[in-house]
C-alpha cells in the first residue's frame, strides 16, 4: 500500500509552491517599501508646512528680545499674514497652555487651553508633537502638530499649535496604481505558474514512467530489449545510460543460458533417442537369434516363421523411423512462409479435421488478420487440440473451447479443457523436450508449439488445476 501523494503530484506542487513563493515575495516587498516611502514623503511634506509657519514666527520675534507677554502686541496683525501666507491657522498658548492669540476670532477657537500632558511632552522634548485625530465636521483626518516657539535667546516663550487638515491618499496614489498593476501581473504569473508546474511534472513524470515500464518488460524469455534513447544531459540521462548497460548484460546472459540450455536439451535428446532406437533393437536380436537357432529348413511351417520373424522386424523398424521422423521434426522446423490470413477461418478450417461436437470456438472479433505461415498455425492447434482431447476425464464427456481475441496489435489463442488436469509435480516440465506424461510419444509435441511460438516472438502459458482441467493461453503479435 502506498501512501502519499504521487512523484508527478509532489512535484507539481514543489514547482507550484516555488513560484507562488517567488510571486508573493516579489509582490509585497516593493509594496511595503512603496507604502514605507509614501508614509515618510507624507511626513516631511508636513514637516516642511509646519517648519515655514516657524520660520515666519522666529522672524516675527527676532526684532527685539520678546517675553510671552509681548506676543500680542507683537504678533497681534503680524499672525493673520503669516496664516494667510501658509494657509494653516495658528493658534498661540503660553507655557502653561493657557489661550493667547490667533488668526481666528477668539470665540471660534474650540480648544482654549492645552491639556497638561501635552505641554508637559512639548516642553521636555522641545521639538514637535503630533497627534492624529478625525474632524467630523469637516469629514478629514487632522493632525494637531504642537510646537515649542523661542526668543532670541532661544528661550521658551509660547506654545504653538497648528491643525493640519493633511491628506495623505495623495502619496499613495502610486501606491495604488502598483497594487493594480502588480495584481493583473501576479495573476498572469500564478496562471503560468501553474501551466509551467503542470509540464514539468508531466515530463519527469512521463520520462519516470517511460523508463519503468521498459525496466518492468525485461524478461529472459523478451527476444528483444530495446535501449532508452534518452539525450537530455540531465540526472535521468545517467539511469538511461544503466539502463542500457544492464539489457546488454541480459543480453549476453541470455545467450550464454540459451547455449547452455540448447547443449543440455540435446544431450538429454540424444539420450531419449538412443533409448528409444535400443528399445526395438533388442527384441530384433532376440528373434534372429531364435530364428536362427530355431531355423529347420524341413519345417513344414518355415515359411509362416519366417513371415512372422519379417512382421517383426518390419514393426520394429517402423518404430525406429517414428524415433527418427519425431526426432528430424523437432530439430528441424520448415521454413516459415508468411502470409496474412484470416485467423478466424483458418483456425476453423483446422478444427473441422476433429470432427468431434465437443469442440467449440469463439473470437471477439469476426475477421482478426495476423501475418503467419499457415503451416506452422495448423500444427500448433493440432497439438494443443490433440493434447486437449488425449486428456479427457472418465467422469464427464470432454469439452474443448478455443478462444481467439485481438486486443490492439496483439493477438491471444487460449484452448481451454475440462479434462483431468496436470499434476503439480509435472506442471514446470510439460514444455521440455522428449517428457510426457502418456504412456505413448515422444514428449516433443509441446516442445514444438513453444518453439514455434517464440520464433514468432509470441509466448505460451499454461493454467491448470488437477480433476478440473488446463488452459494453454498463445501470445502473438499481429505483425502487421
């Protein structure tokens, strides 16, 4: 059992992941720096409003050395120019925060005196004071800016304080814009995040997969290996280069297993085929011997013996030229002689040589084409539908079913019996040469259908189970 997420799903994330790392990180640093810039423009262009209306009061004041008590005389029509001037209003309190002057009219002054922490603030930092606030009736953000104001002497004389009506939207208007813009990109960029991630991990994915199944199909009974042909100078191009090494070790295994196996199935033959030659020998001597020991040539019946004596030894050579006809046809096979047929008639036309009614075919397809030597397909269901029928059960009347199906470009015949089944003891070695397990043959029958087989570069299997039956099952390619 698996767990997790698929390699080709980790790594569309991974990428996915990534991007949307880089695309945010991209995104929110300048922003937090556009907004740091904006709110820091906003604060030194108030700075600068409010360092003019100081200016214009240092220079009202600087003429003669002026006491808090001289600023109404002094300041009094010299406040409404410096207003009018700067277009702020400015109101004046002495050090105890008490109401001095202004530009405006006095009962219009809401704030007559100036709470006690706030001039404790302005007098122990002696520079500016903001505090932001909210003007209903205006519907503004208001920043009440207080400021120490000195004499000549620099001495602290009065306490100024100047409402700024301070719009700061107008330094984030950049700001906005790059949100805007930044938004439309970011989601062209998440989109092609997302389509870059996809690819990607498809490819690995496809590469990973490509490699797998090829490594899956390595078999020693594959006739042929094909190598990866993989070009990138990437990681996966040293598993390829591996890959290729290893089928060509197989290779050269197979060809060193396929000697060895060939030089023991000859030798094992050749062991058959002389027992099978000395089997009848014997018998022949011991009748010429007693024909000659016997022989009376005043024997009324001499000629019946010696009749007898030729009736033997006929039969026994008869059953060393079946040796030898076996033996001649499974070394050597005849020469293919393709053609495409119809594998549905041609398998028909085979099975009409049984004329037996327990026999039956079935095909998935009406017309299944395969390139094949008729010769060679006859002889292939003749042994299995032979073998299929020598196996019958005393229990039930045989039934033999051929199947034929066409799955893309391959083609599977299955020839499947209710007979007495293959013991497990004998299951692996049915397909080696010269074994039966009747009482009659030369065991070369299923010798010879695998061969043919494989000479197709098809395959054959076999599924049985004892009292219930087998099922021999042909892998071949259409080779069209």
């Amino acid at each position: 059992m698996y767990k997790g997420y698929s390699l080709r799903n980790r790594v569309f994330f991974g990428f996915l992941l990534v991007c949307l790392l880089s695309v945010v990180a991209s995104s929110l640093v300048p922003y937090f720096i556009l907004r740091k810039n904006s709110v820091k423009n906003s604060r030194i262009d108030m700075q600068e409003k409010t360092g003019a209306v100081m200016r214009y009061l240092d220079y009202a004041v600087s003429r003669t050395r002026v006491q808090t008590g001289d600023l109404k005389e002094v300041l009094e029509n010299k406040i409404f120019e410096i207003a009018d001037i700067n277009q702020h209003d400015i109101i004046l309190y002495n050090l105890k925060g008490d109401y001095l002057l202004s530009n405006k009219e006095e009962n219009l002054v809401g704030q007559r005196k100036i709470p006690i922490n706030i001039v404790n603030r302005v007098l122990s930092s002696k520079s500016r004071y903001d505090i932001k606030g909210y003007d209903a009736a205006k519907d503004a953000v208001l920043t009440s800016s207080y400021l120490l104001l000195k004499n000549n002497d620099l001495e602290p004389i009065a306490i100024v304080y100047i409402p700024l009506y301070h719009d700061e939207s107008a330094y984030f208007d950049l700001l906005d814009i790059y949100v805007k813009y930044i938004a439309i990109v970011d989601i062209f960029l998440i989109l092609f995040s997302i389509w870059f991630s996809w690819v990607m991990s498809n490819s690995l994915a496809k590469n990973i997969t490509k490699f797998s199944d090829m490594i899956t199909r390595i078999t020693l009974f594959e006739n042929e290996m094909r190598p990866i042909r993989y070009y990138k100078n990437d990681e996966l191009n040293a598993l390829a280069r591996a890959y290729n090494r290893m089928i060509l070790q197989i290779q050269d295994q197979k060809e060193r297993l396929r000697f060895i196996a060939s030089e023991e199935a000859w030798r094992e033959m050749a062991k058959q085929v002389a027992h099978e030659v000395k089997n009848p020998l014997t018998p022949m001597k011991l009748t010429i011997q007693n024909f000659e020991r016997k022989f009376d040539p005043a024997d009324p019946n001499i000629r019946e013996k010696v009749k007898q004596m030729s009736k033997t030894m006929v039969d026994q050579i008869d059953v060393i030229a079946t040796v030898a006809s076996a033996f001649s046809e499974f070394a050597k096979l005849p020469e293919k002689n393709n053609e495409i047929i119809n594998l549905n008639n041609e398998v028909e036309d085979i099975l009409r040589i049984f004329n037996d009614e327990g026999i039956f075919m079935h095909a998935n397809k009406s017309s299944i084409m395969i390139n094949m030597d008729k010769v060679y397909l006859s002889r292939i269901i003749t042994n299995l539908v032979t073998n299929a029928r020598q196996a019958e059960s005393d229990e039930r009347k045989l039934m033999v079913n051929v199947d034929i199906e066409q799955h893309q470009r391959r083609v599977i015949i299955s020839i499947q019996d209710n007979g007495i089944g293959i013991p497990e003891n004998i299951y692996e070695r049915i397909f080696e040469p010269n074994f039966t397990s009747k009482n009659s043959g030369m065991g070369l029958g299923l010798s010879m259908v695998r061969k043919m087989v494989e000479d197709y570069k098809g395959e054959i299997t076999v599924k049985s189970e004892v009292g219930k039956g087998s099922t021999f099952t042909i892998t071949l390619p259409t080779n069209l």
